[in-house]
C-alpha cells in the first residue's frame, strides 16, 4: 500500500510541474490566435466603404442606390464587383426618440456598408 501511495505521489508531483507549462503554452496560443483573428478582421474591412447620412426607404435597394449614387460621382464599377450591400445597426421602426430634455429628436439612418471584390476597386 507504501509503494502505491509513494507512485501516487510522485505522479501528483510531476502533473503540478507539467501543468503550469501547458498552460502558459496555451494562453500564448490563445494570444496568437486572437492577434491573427483581428489582423485578419482588418484586412476585410480593408475592401469595405461606409455610406452614411443616405435617408432610408421601406422596400428600398441598396444595390440600385449605390449604383445611382457613383453615377452622380462619376465612378464606374460593375455589379460583379460588389460582393455585399448592406445597412448595418439596428431596424429602427420608430425613427424617432425621446431625449433626456423630451424634445423629439429624429435619429440618423442606418450606414449603408458596400464591400468590394477588390481592395483596388475600392480606391
């Protein structure tokens, strides 16, 4: 029963020098991993353009009015370089608030997002 208890030791011994290494090994993974995923979440938004102050319609096509709009700016592009359109924030059913004074305040519409193929169509 001696020896079992002695192994059983030395076994309990080794895991708590063991697993402080593992763990530090895993936190700097884990530190790696989440610098890799924002580097990587910036270079998406590296293809993206942000419209904002452009009033929303029910029923409204985004694609069409970002289409209108770089007509007026002399910016040709073809829909194929275009991957997503977007408005981004919440729905806002009721465009109007209260603020802290109670006066009516009527709130911005939502941005409208356009992410391109290329980096280079962007520009």
């Amino acid at each position: 029963m001696s020896e079992l208890e002695s192994r059983l030791s030395t076994l309990e011994t080794k895991c708590a020098q063991v697993m402080p290494e593992n763990v530090n090994t895993f936190e700097e993974n884990i530190s790696h991993l989440k610098a890799q995923l924002i580097d990587r979440d910036q270079e998406l938004l590296l293809n993206d353009i942000d419209l904002s102050g452009l009033p929303e319609q029910n029923g409204e096509n985004l694609s069409n009015i970002v289409m209108a709009l770089s007509t007026k700016l002399g910016i040709t592009y073809e829909e194929r370089d275009i991957v997503r359109v977007e408005r981004v924030g919440s729905v806002r059913r009721n465009r109007v608030e209260r603020s802290a004074n109670d006066d009516l305040n009527t709130l911005p519409p939502r941005t409208i997002v356009v992410r391109f193929v290329r980096r280079l169509t962007r520009d």
